[in-house]
C-alpha cells in the first residue's frame, strides 16, 4: 500500500498475522520491514522477509542477516560496528536498525521482561539536557504484553545515558541503509521552531483539513515530521506544499512550513 504522508507511516510491531510461526524472534526482520518504508510505496510481511535471509524460524537475526534482507527489499544497505557518536550522525539523515542490550534499559523506557538482545529502529536525534543527544526509536516489543492488544509498537525517545549503554553493550552493531533514496517526507524532522506570525494549526498538511487552534506569533515548538507534498498555500504570492508537525496533546497537528522559523 502507498504510504503519502508521514503520518501513514505505521509502527512495525513483531507479533503481526504475517509475523507467523515464530513470533518472539521477529525482532530482526520486524525492523527491516519498518526501515523498508522509508524508503518504498509498500509494505512487506514479517515472515515473508524473514525468509529472505535466514532459514531456521526459531532463532535471532545477526546483523549480516537483516542486512541482507534490507538488501533484497531494494534498499542498499551495511551491516556494521560503529560508536554511538557515529549512530548520531548517521540517524540525522536515515532510519538505523540497531542491536540493543534490553537488560541496560530500565522502566518506563522497556515495559516488558525482557532483557536480551532486541533489535530496533533509530529514527531521530534531538538536542536533551545539557545539549546531549536523546534518540527516537521505534520498538516493535514495546508495552507488551497489555492484555489487549499484545505487542504495542512505538516511537520511544531515549535520553543518551539510556540508549548508549544498551547499544554499546550489544557490540555496538547496526544495518545502516544507503541514504540516497529516503523518501525525506516521511522521515522524522526534528526541529526547534518559531511561529513568524499568527497562524492556523490543523489536523493535516492541508488547508482543508480541520482548525484545531491557533499559534501566535513568537510561538515555540518542536518540529517532529515534515511533508514537503501536502496541500498547496501561498506565500508572499508564491504557492508552497510544504507542512511541519508537531506533538499537540499527544496527537500530531500541521503548520504550514513558511510561516515558521526553523532554529
């Protein structure tokens, strides 16, 4: 299925139908399937794309493995050992899938018990406390079990004393995707931004979409995606597409982008 805005970009979560037979070890190609949307109009079955690379179904995925299936997905990729600081530069511009020791990350950031090796998605850095890197992952595991739902998939931010041990301590491995072909208005952009002047706040990058309130002028906030086709506005005479969200009562709200200054 096409995916046309950011927004229709779904967490990936490892005990889906098509996850099937060996639902607990879907960790691995659980985060390839959810790096291949960044990149493709479509999305692929667990299963299926566990099959591309490894033929016992009871076991983990290594590195190499998910590589290769990111690979056969049609997305150029490396399996690699890299530091944290190098996982930062990499992730301001491409999804990473990384190894993370779960047994270095505490409550409320693992909400399950447990606590081996668990693969992940990197998404997004952003400035933390004291101008240290927090990180954006996606876990396909998180939350699980609620009684309800099983596994619940999320975007999770990680302050950097929490997601540099757990990834040191997997040996620091990541499959890290060929950049040139991300389709950027799906990726999250994470910006601090000002409102230039008063404007409208909706619940699409759109102009039809609906008014949920209003920014004054001088407004701050954090950018987390950006939709560079959505509806057409006009500024200073000119028509313009592109739209920047942000997290407004726990739910993502749009402004158009060039009534915002981006820091």
């Amino acid at each position: 299925m096409p995916y046309a805005l950011p927004t229709q970009v779904p967490g990936t979560f490892q005990s889906r139908p098509d996850s099937a037979p060996s639902k607990s070890y879907n960790c691995g190609p659980s985060s390839v399937t959810h790096v291949s949307r960044f990149y493709r109009d479509r999305d692929f079955g667990i299963y299926a794309t566990r099959r591309l690379a490894v033929s016992n179904d009871r076991r983990g995925t290594f590195p190499s493995e998910r590589a290769a299936m990111l690979e056969k997905r049609g997305v150029p990729c490396r399996a690699d050992r890299i530091g944290g600081a190098q996982l930062i530069t990499l992730v301001r511009s491409r999804p990473v899938s990384v190894s993370m020791s779960m047994a270095k990350i505490p409550y409320p950031y693992r909400r399950y018990s447990f606590s081996g090796l668990h693969e992940m998605v990197a998404v997004a850095v952003r400035s933390g406390v004291n101008g240290v890197a927090e990180m954006c992952f996606m876990d396909p595991n998180y939350g699980w079990p609620d009684g309800k739902t099983g596994f619940c998939p999320k975007y999770i931010w990680m302050p950097y004393k929490v997601w540099y041990p757990a990834f040191a301590a997997s040996g620091g491995w990541a499959v890290i995707p060929d950049k040139s072909k991300v389709i950027v208005s799906r990726y999250p952009y994470v910006k601090n931004c000002t409102a230039k002047t008063a404007l409208n706040v909706r619940t699409g990058p759109r102009l039809n979409a609906k008014r949920v309130t209003t920014l004054k002028a001088g407004a701050k906030f954090k950018s987390t995606k950006i939709e560079k086709k959505g509806g057409a506005y006009t500024y200073n005479g000119k028509t313009r597409t592109d739209w920047l969200a942000y997290t407004r009562n726990g739910k993502t709200v749009w402004v158009a982008r060039a009534f915002i200054r981006e820091g």
